[in-house]
C-alpha cells in the first residue's frame, strides 16, 4: 500500500521560483457564478451574478493561489448574504478586491461583478407591466494607494438609420412631387407621417468610475435612464398592438447613429449627474446589431469627466482620451 502523503509537509508549489522571471499583469479566474444579495433602491434582492477576480503576479513566484480567489468570494459574500445589510454592486466588488490583494499579497488586485435582475415597467401606451432584465456592473482595483471603483449598466434599445431615412425621404419627396404636391405640403406629409428607415438592435453600456475620495452613490436607475433615452426608442419584452406603433413611430422620429447613441449617453451624464468628480471616469459604449448588412457596428468614447467637459465647451478634439485600465490603475 502506497504511504498517503501529508497535506501538512506539502510544499508550496505556488511560492517556488518560476523558470522564466516575468512578472505577469493578470492572474485569477473567471466566470466564478453566485447568488448574491444587492441593495438597490432601498431594497435588497438576490441575483444570479458571474465573478472575475485577477492580481498581478511578481517575477518571483511560480504561480497564484487559485483555491483562495474562491474562499475569499465566498467570505465575502457570505458576510453579506448573512450581513445586517446588502452592499451595492461596486462596494461587493471593493470588499473582494481588497480580501484578494490581502489574501494574494499582491500588489493589484482587481474584482469585476455581472449581476442580471429584473425591472418592472409599463408599456407606453396600454400601461401593461412587462418584466425588462438588465445587467450590473461593479469593478474595484486595489492597489497600495487605495481603491477605485466602477459602476455600469447595460440595456437594449432600437435605433433607426439617419442616412436611410434621408435616401427614402428624397425619393418619396420626388415622387409626390411628381404627383403633384407642392413643397409646403409635402413637409407637411413628412411631419404627420415618419419616414420610413431600416432599425438596429441597440447594445447600450455605460461606467462611472469613481475615485479612492469620492463617497458618493451614483443610482443604477439613473445610468439605465441615460443609456435607455440614448437610443432612439426604448424596446419592450411584451407590448400590445398601439404599443408596438409608439415604440416604432418615436424610433423613426428619432433616427441615431451608433455615434450618437455615444454621444447622447456623454450629455446625458454630465446633465444627469453635476455633482460627479472632475476625475471621475466615464465609458460609454454602443453595439447595433444590423439588419441589412451582416456586420455589427461599434461606437466608445471613453475619459475623465474634465475631459468631456473641456471638448464639449471648447469644441476642440481632445488628444488623450484616458482609458479604463489607466484610470483603474491611476495612470490618467
């Protein structure tokens, strides 16, 4: 019979000298799934949520400890799932990232949290309640100089073609024309009737990132609202006939580019929230899913609140645009 080694003389493999000194950015594991306990808008709920956490790696050790980025999970969400009280997204997200910097001792750590949930909302014109589900986002980085946070959104919308509409209003306005129609009566056909356009399915994110001194909490509902309106029509899982002609007409009175789409999502933030930080971060991003091509189009803007502000009073094009991964890591 074989001698069963001992667990307790075991060595560390994780801590031995790797072959090759190289230090390495991101460790960790991914798609980690739990049951969390969020609070959101005073109340607390349970959703289902995927996991990442990473640390840097020096060129000193072989390799992380993989066992500890799950127990540290589940201590800390066990403390909050037991807790008197749920914490938000992003400050789930902070409490793991600090555990797994401890935990790892490393020098970075960074913890990013999913979290999928339902919104109850009427339809916009027979007022039924359709169930909507959108996603969550909480990111923290921890690091020797403290904390940073994210928080973000992403829900779906329609957006309606600008260039489409114009080539199909230039040959209806030449055809009615033709027809006899004069110019004020053909504006006022356009203005009753919306131009016909082909429509995308719109992939809405947003992130606010917020720095190690800013207390503040920024309201998920207020970025859903932000990312919603910045499409041309919000979209519903159940509607009614004269549901579907109001999410169709406003679409078509409203017609976006993926570009827009970003840039409304920009004003939106600094109308919506003037009390943000000028370090803060923001990242907006926007996925049309085409219909009359087999390509999908893309459009992000990312940077610091005063960069933003600065372009958007100056009209000038600002050079540096700091990203996310700078920002997290206070390189901005």
């Amino acid at each position: 019979m074989q001698p069963t080694t001992s667990l307790v003389n075991s060595p560390d493999v994780q801590a031995q000298q790797p072959t090759v000194h190289v230090s390495l950015s991101r460790v960790g594991v991914t798609n980690v799934e739990k049951v969390i306990r969020i609070s959101r808008d005073g109340r607390e709920e349970l959703y289902w949520a995927k996991l990442e956490c990473f640390v840097d790696l020096g060129p000193q050790q072989k390799g992380a400890h993989m066992s500890r980025f799950e127990e540290t999970v589940n201590d800390a969400i066990g403390e909050v799932i037991l807790g008197s009280s749920a914490f938000r997204a992003e400050q789930l997200a902070t409490r793991i990232a600090e555990l797994v910097r401890e935990r790892q001792d490393a020098k970075r750590a960074e913890v990013t949290i999913a979290a999928r949930y339902p919104e109850h909302k009427p339809a916009p014109v027979s007022g039924i309640q359709t169930q909507e589900l959108y996603t969550l986002f909480g990111t923290a980085v921890a690091t020797e100089s403290g904390t940073r946070r994210l928080i973000g959104v992403a829900a779906q919308g329609m957006t309606a073609c600008p260039c489409a509409q114009q080539l199909v209003a230039g040959a209806a306005r030449e055809r009615l024309t033709a027809d006899g129609f004069d110019d004020d009566q053909i504006e006022r056909i356009f203005e009753h009737v919306p131009v016909a356009t082909h429509n995308q399915r719109g992939l809405g994110t947003l992130h606010i990132g917020c720095p190690e001194d800013y207390d503040n909490d920024i309201d998920a509902a207020q970025l859903l609202a932000i990312v919603e309106d910045s499409m041309s029509s919000e979209i519903y899982e159940m509607m009614k006939r004269s549901d579907e002609g109001a999410v169709v007409e406003k679409a078509h009175r409203r017609p976006r580019f993926v570009e827009d789409c970003v840039r409304e999502m920009i004003k939106g933030v600094l109308d919506t929230l003037p009390d943000l930080a000028p370090g803060a971060f923001v990242s907006a991003r926007q996925e049309n899913l085409e219909t009359i091509h087999q390509h999908n189009v893309v459009a992000e803007r990312f940077g610091l609140l005063s960069e933003l502000q600065h372009e958007l009073d100056s009209g000038e094009h600002a050079a540096h645009h700091t990203s996310t991964r700078a920002w997290l890591d206070g390189l901005e």
